[in-house]
C-alpha cells in the first residue's frame, strides 16, 4: 500500500531545501524545481520528457488509488513542447 502522507512529507521537504538554495519565491518553486530537475536529467543522460511522462503517470494512478487497492486506473500521458 502507499503510504500518501509519508510521499508528501518527502517531497514537501525536498522542495523546502532547493527552495532555501535557489531563493526561488513560493509561486514558482515547483515549476522551477521541475525545470533543474530536467536540466539534470540531461546531464545523466536520461529522457526528461519520458520522466515526466512516467511520474505523471504515477501520480494519477496513485490519485486514484482506493485503500483496498495496489494500483489505480491506468493513464496515458502526452506532453507536447511546442517551441514559438
């Protein structure tokens, strides 16, 4: 089972320390976090896109998650960047 509470006490802390390093103010720190992560993903070597493709996939399938369950509906993710 996940455990939600724990999940977001992790990444509520998380936020809370690159917040205190970057400066960044409240409004902007997750799209922020969100954009150094895909930097970083770069560097690694890893498909930014298909990370966030895969995390939001879990996310929605552990939104919907009822207690009884180990999984939530299945979900198909498209993330389109259109450059302007």
């Amino acid at each position: 089972m996940i455990d939600k509470a724990k999940h977001i006490a992790a990444a509520s802390e998380a936020v809370r320390i690159y917040q205190q390093s970057c400066g960044t103010i409240e409004e902007h720190v997750i799209a922020d976090l969100i954009c150094d992560l895909g930097h970083l993903a770069e560097l690694r070597g890893l498909d930014f896109l298909g990370e966030a493709k895969r995390g939001v996939g879990h996310w929605f399938a552990e939104r919907h998650t009822n207690d009884g369950d180990l999984m939530g509906p299945d979900a198909i993710v498209e993330i389109s960047v259109c450059a302007r």
